[in-house]
C-alpha cells in the first residue's frame, strides 16, 4: 500500500538548517555585574506583544462572566417562554460550565507550580 501527497517528495533532501543568530555577550558594568535584560537572558529583549499577563487575565475573567451572565439571561428567557428553543439555553450554559472548568483547572496548575517555585532550595 502506497499513500501520497501531491507536490510533496519524501526523496527529496531536507532544506539545510539556517545558522543561530549570534548572541550578544553580557557587558560589565563599572560596579562588575553582568548586565541582564528585563527577559532575564543576557542579550536578549523580551518582545513587546502590546498585552501584559494582568491585561489578558482580565480580558479572560470578562469573557467568563460574558459567558455566565449570558447563560443567566437565556435560562430567564427559557422559564418565561421568551425563549422557544431550550436547547439554546443548554448549549450556552455547558459552554460557560467547560469555561470555568478549564479556568478553574488552569488556576490550579498555576497555584501548583507556584507552590513547587517556593518549595526550590535558593
């Protein structure tokens, strides 16, 4: 049995790797400690991706009360007969359940390794 992919030859060599970029050595300053970026690696900056973590973790919390008060609003609809397709209802209130599942989940892991950084010797 032979499989396929148009366009793609598994006999072909492999492209050649491209070279590390060269990293900047540590400088001394007059005192004589190395110089470190904020990223914490000499030589390199950390990339500025607009968003810090407090700004995204508060975007997620939002979204997670969205996502709750939403349900809220469709469960309202469904027991006042606003609403005549439950299974709307349903689908968003599983949707925020799995959301705080995973969020919940997600706090755990992060309170985990946190509690594992404290427990290393210094």
């Amino acid at each position: 049995m032979s499989f396929s992919i148009p366009g793609v030859s598994i006999s072909a060599p492999l492209p050649p790797i491209p070279p590390a970029p060269a990293a900047t050595a540590p400088t001394v300053d007059p005192v004589g400690s190395p110089s470190v970026s904020p990223s914490g690696a000499p030589g390199v900056s950390a990339p500025d991706t607009g968003l810090n973590f407090g700004e995204s973790l508060s975007n997620a919390m939002e979204r997670l009360g969205a996502l709750h008060e939403n349900a809220d609003a469709l469960a309202t609809k469904v027991a006042t007969g606003e609403l005549k397709n439950p299974h709307e209802y349903l689908m968003a209130a599983q949707e925020a359940s799995i959301t705080t599942q995973a969020a919940v989940a997600v706090r755990n892991k992060a309170l985990e390794a946190f509690n594992e950084i404290m427990r290393m010797p210094l």
